[in-house]
C-alpha cells in the first residue's frame, strides 16, 4: 500500500459548503487527487480538549456548531461511517489519548469532507486539538500519527491559516484582502517552503501580525499536526490559495498529491 498525503484545510464559514468560491471548488475536486483512503482522520479546531480525545462512534451524527445560518445548512447531514478500529489505533499511538464514545463530526470536519467525498462512504473518526499544548504540541501529535498514513489513513488538518472573526465586516466572500493577512499568509507560505519550522512555532513573535491573525490558536494548530505528520525532509506544498471575507486565508497545504 503507498503511504498516503497528509493535507491542511481551511473550513472557512460553514457557508462554504453552499457557496461557491475558489475554496469550494478546490475541496469538490480534491478526492480525485487522492488515493482511495481506507479511512479519515480529521484534526478539526472546532473540538478542543485538555488532552487528546478520538471519537469510536460507529455512526457519527453532524454537528450544526454554528448560529445564524440559513435552514439548507441545518438541514444538511452527513451519514459516513465512523472508524472505531481506527480511533484504537490512534489511542495506541498517541502518548494520553482517550477514547470519547460520543462525539459526532463538527463542522470543521463535515462541511469540507461533504464537498470532497459527498457519498459518505468512507469511514471517517475526529482528533481533538489540545489548545493549551501551543504550536510544538500540535506538531509532535502529527509525528505519532505518522504511521498512519502508511495504514491506508487520510490524515486532514481542518482549521485556518488565519482567523480573526472579530475582523469580520461582511457576509460578501469577495473582498479585498486585508493587508496584514495576506502579509502573514505569505510569510507562512515562505516558511513552509524552506521547511523553517522552527520559526513558524514561533510565529506569534517572528510572524507579520501573528496575533492579530490569531487571537486565539486552535485554528492554526491542525497545520502544525499536518506538518509533524510529514516525514522528515518531505516537501509540504501549498495546495490552493484563496480568501474570503477579505479576513480568511484559505490556503491548503500537503503532501504530494496527484496531477
């Protein structure tokens, strides 16, 4: 079996799974550059946890996390199977883990695997991040994962490469994009392409208005697991490239994937 990529998504609103955009059609044609995995993990920001939690559902129900919305969104479900035998093995894996019984799939995981893989048909389990571990917490999670993606595993990262909603003027997607997001966007993009992890887990000192992009860090972390996920000196490339609201970059980083 190849090992398979490991990739980072941005989940933007969870309008992103109704409207079209550029990040939307990105993720709709994503599983055609993908090995058919025997199941998914998703590191979503959206479920934190002191340590790490892994949901064994055999039916996880969706998640409406959200306010505000309209009905299509609410009424939007997404029935794939869970992956208990996988939540074991990342139990296994990971130094702490424990299993949650309980936890379905939040919007950080529903909304961008419901435009890549709509059959619902592959089985798919949560990761929580742990908050409170910082950036070098998110990166070692990703490098006990690793053996996973030699296991038939689609590791995804779901979170923002920036997310500053209290910038949020507008619910119309095409905006010019503020200039201090796009300025740390590109510095991330200049790290990750030299493969400086050690100033990107420093980013809130090193980046171009690293706090200002993130008052908070769950939604960066998922990249900091992607990155540890990959093996030592394999490229992490920038997968797409887009923004909306003028405040959300919604880079995706990975592995290689196909043409």
């Amino acid at each position: 079996m190849s090992r398979m990529p490991v990739l980072f998504v941005g989940h933007g609103s969870p309008m992103l799974a109704l409207d079209d955009g550029p990040a939307h059609r990105f993720l709709t044609g994503l599983a055609g550059h993908l090995p058919r995995p025997k199941a998914i993990l998703v590191v979503s920001a959206h479920w934190e946890a002191a340590t790490p939690r892994v949901s064994s559902v055999e039916k996880p129900r969706t998640i409406h996390d959200f306010g505000g919305f309209p009905r299509a969104l609410y009424e939007m479900q997404y029935p794939a199977p869970g992956a208990p035998d996988l939540a074991a093995r990342v139990a296994e894996l990971v130094p702490g883990a424990t299993i949650d019984p309980a936890r379905g799939l939040d919007h950080g995981a529903w909304v961008p695997l419901k435009l890549a893989y709509p059959a619902a048909d592959v089985p798919v389990t949560q990761l929580s991040v742990q908050t409170p571990d910082g950036p070098k917490g998110a990166l070692a999670l990703g490098q006990a994962l690793r053996p996973l993606r030699d296991e038939g595993v689609l590791i995804i990262g779901s979170g923002s490469l920036t997310h500053n909603l209290y910038e949020f003027r507008s619910p119309v997607q095409e905006q010019p994009v503020k200039p201090w997001v796009k300025a740390f966007a590109d510095w991330v993009h200049e790290k990750i392409a030299a493969g400086d992890i050690e100033s990107l887990l420093d980013y809130r000192a090193k980046a171009p208005y690293g706090p200002q992009n993130h008052p908070t860090e769950e939604h960066f972390l998922p990249l900091f697991t992607v990155l540890g996920a990959a093996e030592p000196g394999e490229a992490v490339l920038l997968q797409h490239q887009s923004y909306t609201y003028g405040i959300l970059a919604m880079d995706a980083y990975g592995t290689a994937l196909a043409a």
